[in-house]
C-alpha cells in the first residue's frame, strides 16, 4: 500500500491525542504501518515528475522560432494577442481552443526567463508613528441627495499601525481644504497626532511640477503638519503601493459602504450631512474591530495644540459696484452695503466665510462651476432688491436676472409676465413680486400662490398680492397697570414700627 506524506502528517497530528490504533484508523493506515512510521522506519512515497507530454503540444513548431522572439520584445504581450497573431498568420490552424495551453506555456515562460517582479516589503508599524491620507472615489456607486445625484469623493484617513480610520466627504477636487479639513477632523476624533503624516503626491499638499523634491511642500501644507508636531512626508510620484497601508484599505471601506446600502435599502439621503453622519455610522463599527490595537496607539499620540490649524484657504477680494465679490471662479453677491469694500475670504471645501476686519459680513455654502462649465454664479435677490425697487426697469437686462429668481416657480412667472406685457411693465411687476417675497418672507408661499394663478388664466395683480401676503405691524397693545398701595409694603416688615421705638429711646 501507497503511504502519501498527508497521511502521515494526519496521523502524526492525532497521535499526539489519540491511541496509536485510534490515529492509524483515522489517517487510513494499518496499526503496523503506524508503529512503523513512529520508529521511523516508513518514508512516504515521494512520487515521481512525468518528463513526458501526454498529447501533442500545438504550438512546438513556432514556440521558439516565433512566440519567444514576440515575448522577448515585448514581455506584456498577453496570450490572446499572441494567438490572434498566429491564427492570422497560419488561419485555419489555431482557434480559441488552444489558448488556456497557450497560457499556461507563457506563464511558465515567463517565471523561467521573464523581466523581474517587483517586490513588496512589509513593514513593521510602531504605534502613533504614523497616518496615511488618500482621496477615493465611488466609481461603481451612484448616490443621491432628495433624489438628486451626488457628485463628490472621500477624504480617507488612517493609523497604520491600528487601521483607526476616519472618512469625511468631499465635494470638490483634491484641495488644500479638502485635506486640511479632513485631516483636523480625524486629528480631533483621534484626540491626538501622529508623529508623521504620509500622502501620495496630493496637488493639494505638493507642487507637483517644481523639480526639486525637496522644496516641493506647499507653505500652507507644512504649516498645518508643523502645528499638529507632525513630520509631512509623501510616497515617490506615480507608485501608490508605497502608500499601501490606505490604498488597500480604499477596497475595504468601499465594500463596507456597499453592503451597508444595501442593508439600508437605498442609497438616497435628505441631506448632506445625513450622509456624512451615516458614513461615520459605516466608519465607527469599522473600527470597533480594531479597538486594542486602539487603544494602544493612543498612548502613543502627540497631546492635540490648544488652537486648530487653518483647513482654508485664505484670500482678499473687492466687491464691485454690481454687489458681487468673485471666488473660485464663481460669483456671489453680497450685501449692497458692502460695495467698495475689501474682503477676507476663508475658502473651506464645503463653504466660504467673508470677513471686513474682525466682522464676519457673509457666509455661503461654496458653489463650484457645473461640468463643462467655467464659471458659476450665486445670486441672492436679497442682496439687491432694493437697488431693484428703485430702479425696476434694470431686471429685464440684467445679467444676473435668471440667477435672481430663486425656483423655478418664479422662473415660471417671469416667462408668464415677459409674454403677457411690454418688457418695462413685465420688469416693474417681476421687481414688485420679488420684494414681496423679501420684505414679508414668504417666498415659497407666494411662488405657489402665482404659479397657481398662472394655471387658471388669471392675472396677476401686484396690489391684491400685496393685499394677501403683506403683513402690516401688529399695534402695541394698551396695557394698563394699576398702582397698588404703597402702605401694603409695611406687610413685609411686621416689625418695622417696633424697632423704630426701639432704636429711637
């Protein structure tokens, strides 16, 4: 009987807790042949390698004298590309059928004779020396905002040594902000800072054109590491497995977001924000499997600054005559009071502030140009309508006017009103409408109101909106208070008449 060597692993495996007869039984071998192999008298059958082919290699005629001379020139060439070469080359004589064999030639060619693979080297991680920042994306998920599609991308953090990880979405490109603020973020969950921070080359972090390496860091970049005690280094250009502690861990997070959408059974959410909290849900029970690892890199961070570091990016603007202030290739309008003034703007990813002096004048989610798009706008009517209310003929040739009208219910009624009367007429009522809405808030409301009106053929009349949507002061109320008794405070102090005697005798 043929003793293979799994035979005698399984039996030595259950002698150590078993009879010899009981492990002999189990491993399919006789109780003689047991004691044999304990006294090392058995040796099992090593077998022998065939040197001999079993059918007629299809290819023996051109392997050396066409396929390796192909390889050798271009070792990537793949073995349906060799094969749709030799079927035009020789038709008739090759098909689909030969290529798993194919393969299995090339690839036993190339382990003999083909270029070096490159070696990946592990590393051993010390705890609180280091985290990794990446940007991702959901290439192969479609998200939604109240049914809108959601373009954005993933600020991706992580600890090396514990695999703590913090995601924070990101609504615009590999910015400065993005970072910065994806960064501080995890920094402040952490209540720490690792010793190093590590990206790829991030244009938001390095001057990937400049060519010296050494002076590539971005002023802003440096500052915000030197802040948090943290020592910014990158993996060399165009090799991401170098920073392979977060680009595989990109796979991991993103089938964890998949699974658990598919748990929740949809993938729309009301808002922003909701989808950040839930990401965090995804983040947090992640990161539960790695709690003591955790908890023993904690030990090991640096104690957080007393201030945060700047995660924005900071610039000066003008607002022109137009009450506008131009950021980031989109126009805002701004306050008409503030035309002429010089502005500091504290561009975040997701939002922008102004600043006059040390008083925040204005704040806004940011506003990006949409795809194929240079440049976007933001007006708020608000801004400008009582410039309008006094000059209303300006609306019909504004242009800014389709960006003031703030829904499409209004965009509706401004299409009505420029069909049913002269240009000068349909301006003065869209401008009376408008600051209507402004001055007694009830910009939805009246929106609704005139659309309907528009679907009934009715006419649309700025004294009877003004009539039902105007809000006049409510009078001060005529309150009358009586005086009441000024002798009745002698209750409070029953024994004011006797200390009196007193104190006079």
């Amino acid at each position: 009987m043929t003793v293979t060597s799994q035979q005698v692993k399984l039996y030595m495996s259950k002698r150590t807790t078993q009879p010899q007869v009981t492990a002999a039984a189990q491993a399919g071998l006789s109780e003689r042949t047991g004691r044999r192999i304990e006294r090392g008298e058995h040796a099992p059958a090593q077998g022998k390698m065939r040197s001999y082919a079993t059918r007629k290699d299809p290819f023996r005629d051109v392997w050396v004298s066409e396929i390796v001379p192909l390889l050798q020139q271009s070792p990537k060439l793949m073995a349906i590309t060799v094969i749709e070469y030799l079927q035009k080359r020789y038709p008739g004589r090759y098909d689909n059928r030969h290529l798993r064999t194919l393969q299995r030639r090339i690839k036993h060619w190339r382990a003999l004779f083909g270029p070096e693979h490159e070696v990946m080297f592990s590393q051993v991680h010390e705890p609180g020396r280091l985290g990794l920042s990446d940007f991702t994306e959901l290439k192969e998920l479609t998200l939604t905002i109240q049914g809108e599609s959601f373009e954005h991308r993933l600020y991706h953090f992580r600890l090396a040594y514990s695999g703590w990880s913090s995601v924070q979405v990101v609504q615009g490109g590999e910015s400065f902000p993005a970072l910065a603020g994806g960064l501080k973020r995890a920094l402040e969950q952490l209540g720490g800072a690792p010793l190093e921070h590590r990206s790829d080359s991030l244009s938001a972090a390095y001057k990937n054109l400049s060519a010296e390496a050494s002076e590539d860091f971005t002023e802003r970049y440096q500052a915000f590491c030197s802040h948090y005690g943290m020592k910014p280094t990158r993996n060399n250009r165009g090799v991401s497995h170098e920073n392979g502690s977060i680009e595989s861990a990109h796979g991991h997070l993103k089938t964890r977001i998949e699974q658990r959408l598919l748990l929740r059974g949809s993938s729309d959410f009301t808002s922003i924000e909701r989808y950040q909290q839930w990401l965090d849900e995804v983040v947090e029970s992640m990161n539960v499997g790695r709690a003591v690892r955790f908890e023993e890199e904690q030990a090991h961070l640096q104690p957080l600054p007393p201030f945060s570091g700047i995660d924005y990016q900071e610039l000066m603007v003008r607002v022109t005559t137009a009450s506008t202030i131009t950021v980031a290739l989109t126009v805002y309008s701004v306050p008409s009071r503030l035309i002429g003034s010089r502005l500091k703007v504290h561009l975040y990813d997701d939002r922008l502030i102004a600043w006059l002096g040390c008083d925040e004048v204005f704040r806004h989610r940011r506003i990006r140009p949409e795809t194929g798009k240079r440049r976007a706008r933001c007006i708020d009517y608000h801004h400008l309508i009582g410039s309008l209310k006094r000059k209303p003929g300006a609306f019909a040739r504004s242009l800014f006017r389709n960006e003031m009208l703030p829904n499409d219910d209004y965009r509706a009624v401004w299409a009505h009103l420029e069909a049913a009367y002269s240009l000068p007429e349909a301006s003065k009522r869209m401008v009376g409408i408008l600051a209507l809405a402004a001055d007694h808030d009830c910009e939805q409301a009246l929106g609704n109101h005139l659309v309907a009106q528009i679907a009934r053929h009715e006419a649309i009349e700025l004294k009877a909106l003004q009539a039902q949507f105007g809000r006049t002061a409510a009078p001060i109320p005529n309150f009358s208070v009586p005086q009441h008794p000024l002798a009745s405070y002698d209750s409070l102090l029953p024994s004011w008449g006797e200390e009196v005697s007193r104190v006079s005798t």
